[in-house]
C-alpha cells in the first residue's frame, strides 16, 4: 500500500522509493503554523484555577505584587538612560508597577508572558503586555522563533522578529519538553488543585443537603435477590441521579423491598479538611509561597512569619524579578543602550534586617577602607560628588 510519502513523491514528479533504489526522491518536510498552546487544560486550568481557587489566587496576587513591587534600578548608576523611565511609566494607560505585575502573572497562570514594543523612528516609546492565550509561537526554518501572531476580536496581528529590537519579547518559564512555550506553577499544581476543588464542592453539596453521610442499599425481598433488568435498572438511576459532588446526600426513593442502610461516616473520619490542607500545601509549593504566608494551619507565630516573609523574598520574588529586568534590558539594549536592571533590595521592607546586620559587620570591619565598606554593601565606592 502506498504510504503518504509516495503520494506526496509522485504529486511533486518523482517515482517512489523500492528496494533497489530506496533513495529515489528526496526527503520531505512537513510543516505548518504554529499554534496557541497555554499549559495542559488551557483556559480552563486558569478558570478553575485563578479565577475558582482562593488557594491559587492568592498565590498568584503574592508573587505578582510582591514581585512588582521590587524596583528596578540601573547596576552601574547610569545616569540618564531611557529604559527606567520608560518602565517608570510603559505606556498612558499604566504605571510601571501594574505592567510588571500583569507580567509576573501571566508566568504564574500560564508559564509565558509576550510585552509588546511600540517604536517611533527605531526607538521604543511604550511598552504593552499581551494575552498569552491569544499569542502563537510562528517557527522559522530553524526551528527558532520567527514570529508570533496575536488574535482578538476576530483580528489577526503578525509580528515579524526582524528588526533592531524585535516587537515581541517572549518570557517563558522552563519547560522540559516544549521548545518555545513555558511550564506553568499551576500546571503542575494541576493535581493538588482538582483535589482542593472536588473537597471543596463535595462538602458545599452535602451541607445543600442536609449533610447526610452516605449508605448502603439492602435488599431484602423475596428470594434475596435481584433480576438483572432490576440491578441494571437500580445501577442506572444511582449513577445518574445519586452520584457525584453535586449529588452528595441527596435523599434514595426506596421501593420493592429495598432498605437504606447508612454508614454513618462523620465529616471528620471523610478528613475533608486535612485533604483540602494538604491540597493546599502543594499548590502553594508549586508557587513557591510558604504556606504560612497563605494562613494555612502551621507554626503562625511572628518570628515564624517573618523569615517565612524573607524566604519567598530570596527564593521566589528575587529571582523572578532579577531574570527579568536581565530579559528586558538585553532586549531593548540595541535600541536604548547597553544598561543593567538590577532588583533595588534597599527598597523591600521584608529584608531590612538582614540590610542591617550587614551593615554592622561592615561597620565593624576596622581592616576596610570607607570605599571598601561602601562596596561590601552594594554602593559606589566614591559618593557622588565629593571627589572621595
């Protein structure tokens, strides 16, 4: 039987390969445009999961605000470079701070986030954040991106990579088995957050009613036994009348010799709340927010906290925000200016005690010299005019 390489070999002129000229027509490749792909379950994954989830939004809405909330400033003092004014305020309808915030969302709902550079005369003037569920990756020859193409309201925007500094930057988190788009947090808190959810309904339909634990149906008629068109017939009617969350409790019509026997399980030995805690647990694993952050049963005490509050600083908010003031200043660079985005720590709160317990040390360090010590702690070695 002819395979599919055959018939595309004989369209394009070329007689098929046989055994003794397995090689009678070159090879083909088979391509096409590249396609909107979020993480598994798409927009639903974010439905049930930002928007239904009180676990995973606020997950989100820590990372996302406390993320943008770290300042970015130019590691070398550069003194009048364009970039942190024009992130200062991106474009007329946004701060700088709200457009970094939808960015550090987006990563977290869908594991990509795409800013769109508007230029005038070459030069970037704003700055725009896009929907990553209506972007697409476009592959050129090389497998590498050459494009995207942006869809909303039955429009369709091409954006060609080419150029100075191209339209698009594409922020993507690590994913091991996808070449251009991310991984999401919530992708792979998509287990722990389909238990938080069903735990969730299941107790919402049984307190609807009535709060009954479940049971068990004992026949006891004639003969002990049913017929297969009454077991069927019985079987039938509790798949579909009597199970699932938002069945749960809901009251048996019982006839022919059919008694309801209850099991009586207590919420308690169901352990509703220790699935639902535990469920919690990950997803806020998955984001990287320690779970006393999210008021989670724990050792809430205020010592407890505050480092707590200091290791979602050095361990989830830092990096985010440090990879990507690196990503946005390599990609404007060609146009604005070679400059390096740094995260402004002496500006977050949560880190002011290690500030100043480093400070002390440096202090005390008699060996060092005033520009020595002013280095240590992250400063100019000179101070700004004063010519020391």
């Amino acid at each position: 039987m002819p395979t599919l390489l055959d018939r595309l070999a004989r369209a394009a002129g070329y007689a098929p390969a046989t055994k003794a000229a397995p090689l009678a027509y070159p090879h083909f490749a088979l391509t096409g445009e590249g396609r909107a792909v979020w993480t598994e379950g798409g927009t639903a994954l974010a439905r049930e999961g930002y928007q239904r989830n009180a676990v995973v939004h606020r997950c989100v809405r820590l990372v996302a605000e406390g993320a943008a909330g770290i300042p970015l400033a130019a590691a070398d003092g550069a003194p009048g470079h364009p970039l942190p004014a024009l992130l200062a305020r991106p474009n007329p309808r946004e701060a700088g701070t709200r457009l970094l915030e939808t960015l550090y969302a987006h990563l977290m709902v869908s594991g990509n986030a795409y800013v769109e550079a508007v230029a005038l005369d070459g030069v970037p003037r704003e700055l725009f954040a896009l929907r990553p569920d209506r972007m697409r990756v476009v592959p050129g020859p090389d497998g590498w991106p050459a494009g995207y193409v942006y869809e909303a309201g039955g429009r369709r925007v091409a954006y060609d990579q080419a150029g100075l500094v191209p339209p698009i930057l594409h922020l993507a988190l690590f994913h091991p088995t996808d070449d251009h788009y991310g991984l999401a947090p919530m992708a792979a808190a998509a287990v722990p957050l389909d238990i938080h959810n069903a735990a969730g309904a299941w107790n919402k339909a049984l307190l609807d009613n009535a709060a009954r634990p479940s049971g068990a149906l004992v026949f006891a008629g004639a003969g002990a036994s049913l017929s297969e068109a009454q077991f069927a017939r019985l079987k039938g009617e509790l798949e579909a009348n009597y199970q699932g969350a938002g069945n749960a409790g809901r009251p048996l019509l019982l006839e022919g010799g059919l008694d309801w026997k209850p099991l009586a399980l207590s919420p308690k030995e169901m352990d509703f709340v220790e699935a639902k805690a535990a469920a919690a647990r990950e997803i806020a694993l998955a984001f990287g927010v320690p779970p006393l952050l999210l008021g989670l049963p724990g050792d809430n005490t205020h010592a407890n906290y505050a480092e707590a509050n200091r290791a979602f600083y050095r361990q989830t908010l830092i990096p985010l925000a440090r990879r990507t003031a690196e990503a946005l200043g390599h990609w404007l660079a060609p146009a604005l200016g070679a400059i390096r985005l740094e995260p402004d720590l002496d500006a977050v709160e949560a880190l002011a005690s290690e500030r100043e317990s480093l400070w002390r040390r440096v202090q005390a360090a008699d060996f060092l010299t005033a520009a020595e010590k002013r280095e240590a702690v992250g400063y100019p070695p000179e101070v700004p005019g004063s010519g020391a």
